[in-house]
C-alpha cells in the first residue's frame, strides 16, 4: 500500500493572530474575565481594546491548530489544512503564509466575509489572555465538511475551539474517521472544556489516537484536583495517547501501561507563551508520525515548546528552523 500524500490536516479556526504587550493593570481595568483565558467576541470588542492598546502591535497568521500544522509542516511533516478564510487582504495574507512554506492550501474553504482574528495581550510574565472574533472561520458550515476533505490524509489534528459549534465538531471527527485518518485532539482552553465535556468523553470513547491537555483543561474535565501523571494515565485509559502539558514545568505523556515524564528545556527568558502549546503539539506529532517513541516525540514537543516562548507571537523566526529540524531529525539517532 503506498504511503498517504499528507502526513497531517490540521483542522480549524484560520485566524489573524494580533499581538500586544499590556501590563497587568490593564487586564484588570479593560478586560473582563479571567486571566490566561479566551472569550469570543464581536470584532468591536476588538476594535475598542485596540484602540486603548494603541499601535504597540505586531500580527502574524494564528489559530490553535494552523500553529500545530505550521510547525510540524517546518519540522518536515507533509501538511494541508482544513477551516474557512475570508475574502479580505487579511485571507489572503494568510493563505499565501501557508502554502508559502510548503503546505498544501487546496482544502481551505472560502467566505466573503473578513478573515477571523484573535488579540492576543502578552503580560510580562509571559501569560496571554486572548479575545478571538472566528469572521469567516465560523461560518464553516458541516454540510461542507466530508471525508472526501481528508482523503489521502494520514492524520488529522483537531482544534478543540471547534466543540463551540458541535454539530461542525461531530461532522469533522465523522469524516475524518470514515477516511481512515488517525485522530488528535487539543482540548483548547479550560472554558472549552466547560461547555464541552460531555461531547469530550464521547469523542473518547469513540477513539482518539492522541488527546493534548494542558493542566486547567485536565482539571476541568475531570474537575477534580489530581497529580498531573494521574490526569495523563486517566485519560490514557480510553486507549490512546495522553499528553499533558504543564508549562514550564515539562509534561506528562501516557499510553496503556507507559508513563513518561517529558522534562521541560530551559530558557533564559520567557517573551510571550502564545502558541507554546500548539508548538509542543506540533513537535510530539511530527515524532509520533514519524515511528520515534513517546519519550523522543514529547522531548521534540519540550525544544519546540521553549523555542516558541522566546519569540513574540506563535510563529518562530524562519531562521531558526534549520537548527530545529536537524535536532528534531536527530532525536533517537545516538
């Protein structure tokens, strides 16, 4: 049997990261809601928090699995992607992002409406807290989602910000099951979880290769205080890999009887932790479909993760990539 064309489809919201450094002050006198967290909002909210920021921002293409596919993509993996982008400048900023690095962009689906973003407020601890307008990504309507979206795929990676709309949500777990893709869900953020844990546990039951969490979304799914290797060997009990992400502090990776402590690379210092977890993602996914073990897949997760915070933004610097592909590729070689 030949190998699919695609190693993984990222699935989700393809949305305009706009990045912005804030004091904590400012969280507290103009953003409702709690710290570290993300909310849906309309666009004017965005606006008027922009206009109280002023022009100290930086933006560059975003969304939780678009960063995991991007990076893997980086890393060398064979990479499309699944979500809906507008019709606006900002759309096709994006899509030329995308396939100007390699990635196959003939199954992005297109609105007229402007392209989704998401302002991101960086605090000087490193924390974001983020308010996210989906524009055209939220239109992705189920009737436009089927197996045929994920033929010659390998593997999907599945944003958990699409559980805000469940029927979306079923229609792409069903499709890229019936096409024979393996399956990898990231939880999101703990205010995901709290809408969605019902439709969680089912989608676990059913199957899912490879679930990421980070330890606010363990805890809210299972809403009780645990060990984090406890999170990871509970949730490795539905049958598949269970990864959970503590930060700075490393992870937890568990599958069946295996439990592996992922150490965490140190930094010097920590800019901005936008799209850490989505690198880690990206990293234990190019191990993982690359036949390296849990514990290589997680510590590629660990560099990619560390790398990510150094830099404003999601996106790592296209200089370091060289770098992080030849250690990626050498994992596991000595």
């Amino acid at each position: 049997m030949s190998r699919p064309a695609i190693e993984l489809i990222g699935v989700g919201n393809p949305i305009m990261d706009i990045l912005a450094h804030i004091e904590d002050a400012f969280l507290r006198q103009h953003v409702a809601g709690e710290k570290g967290g993300m909310v849906l909002v309309d666009d004017g909210d965005i606006a008027a928090l922009l206009h109280k920021i002023g022009e100290r921002i930086a933006m560059m293409p975003g969304g939780a699995a678009a960063n995991t596919t991007l990076g893997a993509q980086k890393l060398g993996l064979r990479t499309t992607f699944l979500g809906k982008i507008g019709g606006d400048i900002t759309a096709e900023h994006y899509f030329e992002n995308f396939v100007a690095t390699g990635g196959d962009g003939s199954r992005f689906k297109r609105a007229t409406l402007p392209n989704g973003r998401c302002l991101s407020m960086v605090t000087p601890d490193g924390q974001r807290t983020m308010r996210t307008h989906l524009g055209a990504a939220m239109t992705l309507h189920p009737d436009e989602v089927s197996p045929a979206d994920f033929r010659g795929c390998r593997h999907a990676h599945v944003e958990g910000y699409l559980m805000f709309n469940p029927a979306l949500a079923d229609k792409v777990m069903k499709s890229a099951r019936a096409a024979g893709c393996t399956l990898s869900l990231d939880l999101a953020s703990f205010e995901v979880v709290n809408v969605a844990r019902d439709w969680i546990f089912q989608q676990l039951r059913e199957g899912v290769h490879v679930v990421f969490a980070n330890e606010d979304e363990a805890k809210a799914l299972f809403q009780r205080d645990h060990d984090f290797d406890a999170y990871a060997q509970e949730l490795a009990q539905f049958g598949g890999i269970a990864a959970v992400k503590m930060g700075k502090d490393g992870a937890w990776v568990a599958h069946q009887r295996d439990l592996h402590r992922i150490f965490p690379v140190t930094v010097d210092r920590v800019i901005d932790t936008t799209g850490a977890g989505d690198a880690w993602a990206a990293g234990f996914l190019y191990g993982y479909l690359r036949g390296k073990s849990l514990a290589l897949s997680g510590a590629i997760g660990s560099m990619l993760g560390a790398e990510t915070v150094q830099h404003l933004g999601a996106s790592i610097p296209d200089v370091h990539w060289p770098r992080l592909r030849a250690r990626a590729e050498d994992f596991g070689k000595r």
